[in-house]
C-alpha cells in the first residue's frame, strides 16, 4: 500500500514527535546539570578568593566545551592560578600506564607542573610546600573502581595536603558507571597498595566529592580543611551518558564510557596470564590468550548473567600481553545497563576461563590479591568455588562498607 505525501508527512511528524518525547527528559538533566567546576565559576570563584591556587588535574578536567580548566583559570584575573600537580599519565597526558610527565613548565600556559605519580606522605607535601600554594584544588574523572589510581592520587594528595597545611578544595564530577551502590570485596588493610589505599569495595559508587569526604571522616589521621564543590542536576542513577559531558578518556586504556563500565570485573584479569584487551581499540571488553577457542563464550554465556552477552572473540594485541600474536577468548556485550553486575561477571570470567583452558594462570605475584584486596578469590577459585560461591564470601563487608558509605553520600 502506497501512502500520500500527506500521510507520510503526518507520519514523519508524528515520530518525530513521539522521539522528542522520549529524549526530553534526558535532554533536560543536561540542560540542569553542572560539574563542580561549572559551579564554581558560576560563584565567581568566591571559594578561592584571595588565594594563590594549584590543582591536581589531567586531560579530563574539561569544561562543556572541552576546553581545558586551567586554560580557562589561568586567563580569568579571578582566580590566582599558580601551579599545577600531575598524576599518573600526566598533566597533559602524554604517558603511557605507569608513566609520568615529571616536572616541567606547561607550554600553553608557562605555569610550573609538578609531578605526583608515586609521591606521598612528607616528599608529596614538601612539593606542594615549595609550590607556594595556599590551595589545592582537585578536578580529574574517576571511572568508579578501587583500583583506578586517581581516587588513591585524591587520597595521597589529601594528607599530603594537611602535612603541609594547605586548604583542600574537590570540584565533582559524575560517577560515570552510577552511584546506585557499592559492589565487590573490600580491600583488606594488609593489601593496601597504590590500586587500593584503603578498605572501600571494588565498585565504590561514589563521586570523588563523596570518597574525599569519606577519607577525611574515617581513613585520615590528621583530616585536612576540606571544601567541596558539587555538582548539581546529577541524579545517582545516571549514567555518563546523561551528563551531556563530552568523554575524555582518563587514561590511554579508557577510552570510552563502555570501557569505564566493565572495568571494574575484568580489570582482575590483569592479574593473570590472560590478555585483559590492552592494545586493541576494545580494552577490558575484549580477554583472551593462546589456546582459548569458542568454548569460553559457550561456557560464560550458559550462566546466564544477567545484563550481559559474550561473544566468541578473536584479536591481535598491539603492545601488551601477546603483542602481534593472534589470540582467541570473547567479546563483552551489555545488553542492559541497570542489570549488569561487573564485578560478579569479572569473577565468573575467571572461574569460567580456568574451566575451559587449562594454561589458565596467576600473575606469577598474586598480583590478583591487590585488585582483590585479599587471597580469598585467588585460593577459592583454585579451589574449585562457582562465581556465586566467591561472591557470597564477601557479603557481610561489603553490607558493612555500604552501611559506611552512606554517611558520607551527597547526591540523592
């Protein structure tokens, strides 16, 4: 049957009308929503008046029009930006995973650029000392994850802070997998290492504002003067999606909010001998090995997680683990965002990979156990446990971390 111009144009109207519809509400929470950043600049800066300033900050520190916060600090006579601290990757980001840019005067703006990465404690705070600030701002994007070594650079940067006597001041942004609730095993203390500082869980579900404030009520021995900055407009189960923010990978191996939303389960891959997608274009969605055939899609997808399809998966690193050699494993697809558990699936990757290949291995140095945050996955794993067995095991923490957590939440 044949319409007329008329009927396809009431048609087309009528789509059209009803996609509107369906995006309006999105579009308007991006319309509402502001970065802590985006607030503070509203306030005329007035939290930093009178005040010699440095930030903590990378190439996410952006403003809506992707310019860079400290090109823009540094050209408004408002604010008195004086130095700038950089942590893993760098400033500028221009290194790679476990690199830094070292210190140096930023060619765009000719301030100094102090290096953080792998600095603590009395060297941190004599840096921030000899920098002459008065206030440390902070301004990175997290991803959501324990071991993502920002919220521990928060961390470092914090008591370093108050060892020196500086103010510390942290401008939100979103938590871009939501901050619906916390997941995953806490970090037992004696595996405290730079991917996990302190006992929070392997998904926080928290902003930095929110962990800032949570380190200074409960892991800090001397809290620094603490000032945050919040979003508004944000809403806990948003994804980064909703922001309206355009996504700068936080670091060379994140370079999408996709990314972002696995990570937190098959990051612990980087603790075995399997590849964890480092130099293909899909890390931490892609995982394989030599010897890995169909058989582990058939076995992960029979499990029947939910939120989530595997796909049987070939890929050919381009650095990393099994550089130019073509691997077999799968391919993570999420079919359902709100349904998803990453970290529940990470684990059932595991179990499910020892399964099927029998060079299944550990990081020669139980480097699992510092993702982890204890020995528990690794030796109920080699024991023979399920996915639902090793999950059950961390119940009772991780309903104590949540009960935590929730004193130090901000957004509703």
């Amino acid at each position: 049957m044949r319409l007329s111009r008329r009927a396809l144009l009431a048609a087309t109207t009528a789509a059209a009308s009803l996609t509107t519809a369906s995006q309006a509400p999105a579009a308007e929470r991006r319309k509402h929503l502001r970065t802590g950043f985006e607030n503070l600049t509203a306030n005329a800066y007035a939290q930093l008046s009178g005040q010699r300033i440095g930030i903590v900050t990378n190439p996410t520190g952006i403003t809506r029009d992707a310019s860079h916060i400290v090109d823009v600090m540094h050209a408004d006579d408002r604010v008195n930006l004086t130095a700038v601290f950089g942590p893993e990757h760098g400033f500028r980001g221009t290194a790679q995973a476990g690199g830094s840019e070292g210190r140096y005067d930023d060619p765009a703006t000719g301030l100094p650029v102090h290096d953080t990465y792998l600095k603590s404690g009395r060297p941190l705070a004599d840096i921030f000392t000899a920098s002459g600030v008065d206030t440390i701002l902070f301004d990175i994007q997290d991803v959501g994850a324990r071991f993502y070594t920002y919220i521990w650079t928060l961390y470092d940067c914090m008591e370093a802070a108050a060892l020196a006597g500086k103010r510390f001041v942290v401008l939100d942004r979103p938590n871009p997998v939501t901050g619906r609730a916390a997941q995953g095993p806490v970090l037992h203390k004696e595996f405290a290492t730079f991917v996990g500082r302190q006992p929070i869980s392997q998904a926080h579900g928290m902003t930095v504002a929110e962990l800032a404030r949570l380190f200074n009520g409960e892991f800090l021995t001397d809290p620094v003067p603490l000032d945050t900055v919040l979003m508004s407009g944000w809403r806990r189960s948003e994804f980064y999606d909703a922001s309206g923010l355009p996504w700068v990978p936080p670091s060379p191996n994140m370079p999408t909010p996709d990314t972002a939303l696995v990570y937190s389960g098959t990051c612990l891959f980087e603790g075995t001998n399997l590849s964890e997608g480092r130099g293909t274009t899909r890390p931490f969605e892609l995982l394989g090995a030599e010897g890995i055939d169909r058989r582990w899609a058939l076995e992960a997808d029979r499990l029947g997680l939910p939120g989530v399809h595997f796909r049987e998966a070939y890929f050919a690193p381009t650095f990393s683990k099994f550089q130019g050699k073509t691997v077999g494993g799968v391919q993570i697809h999420v079919h359902d965002r709100a349904a998803y558990d990453p970290v529940r699936t990470g684990i059932a990757l595991l179990v499910t990979a020892k399964k099927v290949w029998d060079g299944f291995s550990w990081r020669s140095d139980n480097w699992i156990d510092k993702l982890t945050g204890s020995t528990r996955v690794r030796t109920m794993i080699d024991a023979g446990a399920g996915a639902d067995e090793v999950v059950a095991a961390w119940q009772d923490e991780l309903t104590a971390f949540r009960r935590l957590r929730r004193k130090y939440l901000l957004y509703r």
